[in-house]
C-alpha cells in the first residue's frame, strides 16, 4: 500500500469522535507533517491534549472568520467536522443551527482561497438527504455551497450514516440501561440506520483528501443497516449472554422525536443517475455535473437504511465487539 501524504492538516470540531480517530490514524501511518486541531470546548482539548502531545490546538468558533483565519495558516487539509448535530435541539435553535452549519463552511471555503489550502473535505449526512429536520437542512445548504464554490482549493463533501460509538449514540444509552435494569427507552422498534463502523468513516475521509475526485463531489459509501430491535437484541447478547426476543425486554416506546424519520437516505435515484462507483469498496462519488445515466448504477429507487443489505443480530454483535463497543 502506497504511502500517503497530506502535508499539514487542520480539523475543524476536532475533539468529537471523529477527530480523535482521525488523529490517531494520522498519526500512526504518518501521513502528515503537523495536525491541528481547531474547536470551542476547551475541556475536550485539554484532555485530548495529554492523549495526543504532538498535536497542536487552537480555541476558536468556525463562526469566528479571524480565529479561523489564524488556525488555517499553513494549511495543506482541512477536515471540516465542526457542526451542531443534535437533531431535537436543533429544531428548537435553527438560527443558531444555520450560523454553524452553513456559515461556518462558507467562512472555511472562503479563508481556505486565502491560505492557499489545496483540499477541503466536508463532512456531511445522510439526514442531508430529504431532510426533515434544521441539522439535515443545513448539511444539504452545506453540500450545495462546497459544490458551488469556485475557489483555489478543492471541496469535496463526504457523507455517512451513524457512526457506531460516536457522541450521542444509542448504543452506550442501551448498554447503561439494560445493565442497569432500566426500562428501555425507544423511539420505534421498526425504525432504521446505516451503521458504519469509525474506522470505516476515517477511511472515506482519507480517499475524500487524497484521491482526484472532482471539485463539489457528494461521496458516499453504500453502508448496510439494522433496525433498533436488532440493535436490542445484539447488546442483549453481550449483556445476558444470550439472544433473546424482543418482548422479553424492558422497552418503553417514547415515540419518533421531533426532526426524526423511520429511515434515512443515503443517495436519491436522481443522485445515483450522477455517480459512479470508484474502487472496490463500493464508493460512489456523485458530481453535480453529470447529466448522463452512468452504467455503474442500475437502481431506479433511492438508496434507503430500509432497502439496504440488514444486519442480523450475529452481524451486529460481531460488528460492535471488533470495534471495542462493550468496553
């Protein structure tokens, strides 16, 4: 495997899930000269701090265009993963939501022309997708003004489902509650997610920097799915020992929260009708330019956490234990 360079990288939102593994798979397979990281809770940095030393940090909100404009100096790679991601809250501070998450990219795009930054990687969702909800809707805005923007550097957004482990996830909230003899909180047993495994996301990420991908690709990668009652059933089986039905847990049902769909979407069959698959790990990058339908794709539906490849129970236990989930 050839060795890859990306010179001095930036992340913006540094300290959350992604950032931290990012830094460490940088760091491992030596593939920049500096990382910095750029974020406004100085708590996370300073812990974040002692586990990386090597690491530079700088406070600063991306809503801030002097603070951004100090950090991006000398920037070769931007990893764009500061955002307001939390979907109730969101619904409730849209102004706010839309001051981070769209602004925030268009003063990154704009200082990145100024700094002479080669490759600008956005990080993106699939709740950009039809979206429903003030965080989805931004992240769609925020793809559409990567792909707008005519600068120096190149923009590429990459978007992903959940992130298994990742702030906010179900899976540590389920693991606390049946250890603890908790009723389980559940939003509905049928609804879907994409589950992509951290190491999966930081991969895609790397491509999305390195490969000659098109100025204002959308990148995603085809990821499988479960629904809750599986996901139940497989940290049932960490926790007891054994795989047990549905009703034999303690479940309350609290309802879809507001901003919240059954399934989410990952690409829309217009969307497929303008990507291709690059590689062999089923990596479809979709240009905003491409008007022909491309032979790579044959589906004439969108690509939906329902209509996907299902994880069984077995797969999902599998999958949250090689990624050290049950710790």
């Amino acid at each position: 495997m050839r060795k890859l360079i990306l010179g001095n990288v930036l992340i913006t939102g540094g300290t959350g899930t992604f950032g931290n593994a990012l830094c460490r798979h940088i760091l491992d397979n030596d593939l920049a000269r500096t990382i910095k990281v750029f974020s406004r809770d100085e708590d996370k940095q300073f812990y974040m701090k002692k586990k990386f030393p090597e690491i530079y940090f700088e406070i600063g909100d991306v809503k801030d265009e002097y603070a951004l404009s100090r950090a991006m100096r000398r920037i070769d790679v931007i990893f764009h993963a500061a955002a307001l991601k939390h979907v109730p809250i969101g619904e409730e501070f849209p102004e706010e939501v839309i001051e981070t998450n769209i602004n925030g990219i268009r003063n990154v795009l704009n200082i990145a022309d100024t700094e002479a930054v080669s490759r600008i990687v956005n990080l993106s969702s699939d709740k950009a997708v039809q979206p429903v909800n003030a965080y989805g809707m931004t992240k769609a805005l925020s793809e559409k003004v990567v792909a707008a923007h005519q600068g120096r550097g190149i923009g590429v957004s990459l978007r992903y489902g959940n992130v298994l482990g990742s702030r906010g996830s179900v899976v540590p909230l389920f693991l606390e509650q049946m250890k603890n003899d908790k009723e389980m909180t559940v939003t509905n047993k049928n609804m879907t997610r994409f589950l992509l495994p951290i190491s999966k996301a930081i991969e895609l990420a790397i491509f999305c920097a390195v490969e000659p991908v098109a100025r204002g690709s959308v990148v995603v990668i085809k990821s499988p799915a479960c629904d809750i009652e599986t996901l139940i059933k497989a940290i049932g089986r960490h926790v007891y020992g054994k795989y047990m039905k549905y009703e034999d847990f303690r479940i309350k049902e609290i309802g879809i929260r507001p901003g919240e769909k059954i399934h989410e979407t990952l690409l829309t069959k217009e969307e497929v009708a303008r990507g291709y698959i690059s590689g062999e790990n089923e990596i479809c990058v979709v240009h905003p330019s491409i008007k022909n339908n491309n032979v790579d794709f044959v589906e004439e539906k969108d690509f939906t956490s329902e209509n996907t490849e299902q994880y069984s129970p077995e797969q999902v236990f599998s999958l949250l234990q090689t990624h050290g989930l049950f710790n």
